[in-house]
C-alpha cells in the first residue's frame, strides 16, 4: 500500500514537472514573439505589450535636490524622503512602512488616496518634517498607466489585487493631490508621477551609467528599458529624433506563453481574468495561489496530507510565496493550515511543488529579460547591468541563480553579457530621481544619446 501510495505521489509529482516545463523549444519561440510584441506596441499598434512611453530619459547621475517620495506598490505604501547628492549618490533621511489594508484594495478609490495622504501625515508628524519648505513629491504607481506627461497619466487598469472603483480612466497624480487637499497637505507638489520600473531603472543608472534595464519581481512583475527616440512610432514626433526615452513595457501582460491547467483554473477565478497573464505565471502574488491548487487536487487525490480535510487549503491565496521560501529552507510553512502532523514525506513533496512552480517562474523571468536585452543588443556586443528589485528577486531562496542558469543555458559566454544589479528600494529613491530630471529637462530631446 505504501509502495503504491510512492509510486502515485512519484508519477504525480513527474506529470508536474512536464506541465510546468519551460524548456529551450518554448523560450526561443517566447522570446520571438516577444519581440513581435514590443514592435507592435511602439508601433501603437494593438498588443499585449502596452510599451509606454515614460516621458523621461536616463539621469545623468549629476541630478541633486530633496525629494518626498511615495511608492505604492502590491501590499505596501512606502513613504521616503530621499536626499540626491549629484554623484550618483542618493541618501534615503527617513523611511515609512505603511501596509495597506487589503479591504481598501476594493474600495472606494477615494478611500485609497486618502490613506496615502494619511500616511505621509503620519510619517510627517514622526520625523517632524518642516511643512513651510517647498515640498516635492514623486509618486510611484505600480500600475499601467498611460503616461501624458512625466507628472501625469490615466490608469489603464487595475491589477494585482486592486479593484477600487473610480480610479481606472483617471490621473492618479490628480486623484493623490486632491487627496492632500483634503488632509491640509496642499503645501506638496507632485513633481513626478512614476512607474516602479522606472524608478528602478532610474536608480540603477543614477549609480551605473551602463545600466539601460529595470525590472521589478515582487508582487507584480514588470520591465522598462532606454529606447531609441526614432523607434518610438507611437509618439508624434519628427523622424530624425535623437536621444532616447524609458519606455514601460508592460509585460506581466504578455499573452504568448503556454498556460497549463492550474494557471487557467487561477486565471478563471481572479479579480482580472484574462489580464496579466505572464504575471499571473511569475510573481509572488500568484505563486502561492498555483502552488495551493497543486497541493488541493494532491489532497483530493489521496498523495499529500493523508487524512487532512481538503477544506484547510480552500481559501484562495492562503498560501503565499514567503511561506513557500521558508520551507525551501527546511521551515514548516503548514502552521497557518492547522495540518496536525506534517511527514517527512509531505514535507519532501511539497517542498518539490514548490521548486517546480518558482523555478519556472524564475526561467519566464529570466527569458523575458533576455528578450529585452536581445532586443536592444541583438548580437550581445555590449555589457547590459539590469536593476532589478522586488521580493521574488531579492529573498527567494535560489531564485536568482535558477535565473542565471536559464541565462546561461540560453545564451551561453554571452550571458556574462547581462549582470543583475540588486536595486532595493530603487523604485523610491529612482521616483526621487525622476522628479529631479523632470525639474532639470524640460523635453524628451534634453535626454543623452543611447549608445
Ligand atoms: C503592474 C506594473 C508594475 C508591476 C510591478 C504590475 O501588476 O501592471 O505597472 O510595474 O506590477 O509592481
């Protein structure tokens, strides 16, 4: 009986493995289409890649000035106030943490912005910030927004777990200084108004010229990049243009990616079906959801928690990516299920699910990089730093090497090419950053020439 019970939980577990594979065949013909994607979408034509364009080039690393800079990403708020030293140097005075209760990310829009407004009150009061100084904020919005100008935009759509109505349609740089208003916070500017992509990028360059590549694992994922002017058919602009401007791909969602059983059942049930598609398959809000629909049909089937009742791992999202890092480092991630007694053998077997669900997370990332990177550099004739931030990158265990790997396996020597630039809290101090270039430039023609 046992036997069996290993032989079914084995054949399980390899069944899994060919449904989360992601090997050569599938990255080459990724990376193709992806290509396809972005040509369409700087084309303005329709695609899944919306390529939009941020109104702003790379810092030169000379910017200065003090900054108040607000990053709203997933799960939390982060309120900074960041000093630009003008050496590509940035000093971050004082940092708050807000969480932001998950009832909102429903809710009225208003009740969204009024919380941010709340907060910087809050961090203002701890730090006893000097109110009658000019104050200017950058704003960083992990969200596809339409960028109008580098302090404006309209959201496109929700995603992660936000549905909050009376946003989508409208500039959430408004929408947050409305919100100041109203809590007697009008003394505040908003100077710039950014993707967390962006700030990466602009964080990562700020401190390394060569770094053209800003990528965010977290939450969400997405990737900007440093494109040439004159590629840009999208923006109305004449054909000779020179310099260059970050563009906001978009790519959580792309949609030429084989999708497997457990990502359509994931897909069908959550807030954006048919949305971010590649995001739902990489980042760390959607890892633990997939691993969770495994470990239920592993239950049902009789392979995993014998005797546990099924109902224990009902609730969508229960399981998060954090608890799947802590037992990929021998941790008990079941505590929050109330399972009795967790076996060596279930410890072993879900411990595996887990590999195989962020390892083909980390190799989708990983490809998607190199479409980026092959795009701007088809032959690998240059170094490319890439700044990457987000939780995914930064603490999940083996993430980053199973990255590397993929790199390796695709491009080979070439991968030496692409080095991974940790950028924590990029996306804060890159908003400082941006808000300091939109005071310094005042046109898209101002910024450097790309190599
Ligand atoms: C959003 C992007 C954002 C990414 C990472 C995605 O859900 O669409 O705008 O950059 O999350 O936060």
């Amino acid at each position: 009986m046992q036997k069996i019970l290993i032989a079914d939980n084995e054949r399980f577990l390899s069944r899994l493995t060919e449904d989360f594979r992601f090997g050569p065949a599938e990255i080459a013909a990724m990376i193709g289409h992806f290509h396809r994607e972005m040509e369409r979408g700087l084309a303005g034509e329709p695609s899944s890649l919306k390529m939009i364009p941020a109104f702003v080039g790379r810092p030169t690393g000379a910017e200065r000035g003090r900054f108040l800079a607000l990053d709203l990403g997933g799960t939390n708020l982060r309120v900074l106030d960041v000093a630009l030293e003008g050496n590509g140097k940035a000093r971050i005075e004082a940092a708050d943490r807000f969480v932001i209760p998950p009832a909102l990310m429903g809710a009225d829009g208003e009740r969204i912005f009024d919380f941010i407004a709340d907060s910087v009150k809050a961090s203002f009061a701890r730090h006893q910030t000097d109110r009658r100084r000019s104050l200017k904020l950058a704003f960083t919005f992990s969200f596809p927004v339409e960028q109008l100008s580098i302090a404006s935009g309209k959201l496109i759509h929700w995603t992660k777990g936000f549905t909050a109505a009376g946003v989508e349609g409208r500039d959430p740089a408004v929408l947050l200084s409305e919100a100041l208003e109203r809590k007697d916070l009008g003394c505040i500017e908003i100077a710039a108004l950014t993707n967390d992509t962006v700030g990466t990028l602009a964080a990562g360059s700020y401190a390394d010229p060569s770094c053209a590549i800003g990528v965010i694992l977290g939450t969400g994922t997405n990737a900007c990049y440093a494109e040439r002017m004159a590629r840009i058919g999208r923006l109305a602009q004449p054909a000779s243009s020179a310099g260059e401007m970050i563009i906001n791909i978009e790519w959580g969602n792309f949609d030429k990616v084989r999708r497997n059983a457990y990502d359509l059942a994931l897909d069908a049930a959550s807030s954006h079906p048919e949305k971010q598609r590649l995001e739902k398959m990489v980042s760390g809000m959607y890892t633990g959801e997939i691993a969770r629909l495994v470990i239920v049909e592993m239950v049902r089937q009789g392979l995993l928690f014998r005797g546990a009742d099924p109902a224990w791992f009902a609730t969508s999202y229960a399981l998060t990516a954090e608890q799947m890092a802590i037992a990929a480092q021998g941790g008990d991630f079941s505590a929050p299920f109330g399972i009795g007694e967790v076996t060596a053998a279930d410890q072993t077997s879900a411990c595996e699910i887990f590999r195989i669900v962020s390892m083909r997370s980390a190799r989708l990332a990983a490809a998607a990089i190199a479409a980026v990177v092959l795009w701007m550099d088809k032959d690998l004739a240059h170094r490319h730093a890439v700044a990457i931030d987000g939780s995914l990158f930064q603490k999940y265990p083996g993430f980053k090497n199973a990255m590397r790997s993929c790199l390796v396996e695709l491009l080979g020597d070439g991968a030496a090419r692409i080095a991974f630039m940790p950028a924590q809290d990029g996306s804060g101090i890159g908003a400082a950053i941006i808000a300091a270039v939109a005071a310094s430039a005042s046109a898209p023609s101002d910024c450097r020439t790309i190599k």
